[in-house]
C-alpha cells in the first residue's frame, strides 16, 4: 500500500503508474472547477467535492455528509478509476481539502495518497484548460470502514481530536455552523499547522510531536472531527503517516453535532 502522504519527488519518480486527482474546493463557494481551468498540473482529472466526495447537507448529517458507496463508485468511474490504480490527489490549501479524497480512497481499501505540497510545491510548467475526457474506470462501490459517529465522538477512552482552526474551537468565532465551541473533551490539533510556510508537512519529529502532546500513541483510539469531515481527514492521514492511533472520521463532525441539544464546550 502506497503511504499516504507523499513527496514530490516520489510524485515525479511515479508519475505515469499513478492518476491525478485535483481536489480544490473553496468555503467561500467560488469554483473549484475554474480555478481548475486556469492552472493544474498536467494530466490531472478534476474531482469536485460537493458531487462526488459528499451527499447533500443536512441538518441532521452535517454539511459533508459521506455519499452513498454507489454515488462514490460513480465519481471514481468517470475520472477514470479504476479499482486497481493508484490515486495521488492535490489541491492549494496544503492538502486539507484533497484529503477528503484521499482518506475515501483508502477507506475503501483502494491505494491512494496526498501530495505534499501540493499544487504551490509543483515546479513544473502547468497546464490550463481542460483536460481530455478520461475513459471511464471500473469502480466497485464498498462501504467506508474507519468511520465514526456521533456517539463515537463522546465515549470514554478515545482521543477525540478537532482539526478547526483555534478561534473556531473555543468558540471565539462561529460563522459557519449552529453554534460556537466544540465536542466537549475533544483537544484541538488544528490541521493547517500541520503544515510548514511552504505549505509542505512539517519534519516528521515536529509533526509527530503535535499528535504525542495530545496522549496519542500506536494503539489510541482516536476520533478526527473538523466543521464537516472534510479538513479531519488531513489529521487523520498524518497519524497514519506517523503510525500513531486507530483513527476513525466523523463525518457529521461539529456541523452535526451543533445541530443537536448535546452541550458543548467553549475556551
């Protein structure tokens, strides 16, 4: 199995065994799809998020709910997956976005990775436009394992972990959801400071140092919320880069669970 973070050299070194995945999506809505259009690196096959990556909002599922494995299996066929390949999927937010993908992908039981970097690490020309229309892949639909719900989110002897930025998680700024704060007992480990100014992973010692200071070794249960499922998946793809925790993604993550009566926690 491919790790699932990997380097652009490692990227360079495979590129024609893997296929590309471009992943960008904006909380502002403007469209991933033409910035896409303008700039992406050449070969990649654009998958957008809201279509294939999650069904639509609830309230009572969050705002990224999982899709149906059928509705998955499809957005995979048509950008040319297939079963047997093996995806690398980017984006230019440092990978939090793409690894929504990338974390379905493995989910699944399929091979796939993020690139470090991402598209600002690229080095090469890119290209604009759009892409020829891949041939369409073979995909079965699977059922997602590692998956965790709203109980889960609570229960004793887990580490439950909020990869939201610090104002979010103590509730000092709410735009987005129900109301402010967080999972009561959940430690915030904010996923874009997973990241260097380059918008590469931190060195390993100082990545792994974010999740141990938390009380997260091998054998941790662990939980990974964000405001949608989206940005928790980039947590959850570090601990398994580093070999720490049995991570599980809660999808419904403070989206879902700040719909409900269950109190939450601020500061």
């Amino acid at each position: 199995m491919v790790d699932p973070i990997v380097s652009q050299e490692w990227f360079a070194e495979h590129r024609e065994e893997v296929i590309l995945a471009d992943v960008r999506w904006y909380m502002d809505g403007s469209s991933g799809l033409a910035a896409f259009e303008r700039a992406h690196i050449p070969g990649a096959v654009y998958v957008d998020l809201d279509t294939w990556l999650a069904a639509p909002a609830s309230e009572a599922e969050g705002r990224h709910p999982l899709p149906a494995p059928e509705v998955f299996a499809e957005g995979m066929a048509v950008s040319g997956i297939s079963d047997g390949d093996v995806v690398v999927a980017y984006d230019d937010a440092g990978g939090v976005i793409a690894a929504r993908l990338v974390w379905m992908l493995r989910a699944t039981g399929h091979q796939a990775a993020l690139l470090d970097g991402g598209l600002g690490a690229y080095r090469l020309p890119l290209a604009s436009g759009s892409e020829p229309v891949p041939a369409r892949g073979s995909f079965a639909a699977r059922e997602f394992e590692r998956v965790a719900g709203i109980d889960d989110a609570v229960a004793p002897d887990t580490v439950v972990i909020d990869a939201r930025p610090r104002e979010r998680y103590s509730g000092d700024v709410e735009t987005i959801d129900a109301r402010p704060g967080h999972i009561p007992g959940a430690l915030n480990v904010p996923c874009r400071e997973n990241l260097q100014g380059d918008g590469t992973f931190l060195p390993v010692e100082d990545l792994r140092r974010r999740f141990t200071d938390v009380g997260i070794g091998p054998d941790t249960e662990v939980v990974s919320y964000c405001g949608s499922g989206v940005t928790a998946a980039h947590n959850a793809l570090a601990l398994e880069q580093l070999g720490l925790g049995r991570v599980r993604l809660y999808p419904g993550s403070w989206s879902q669970y700040a719909a409900t009566d269950r109190p939450a926690a601020l500061g």
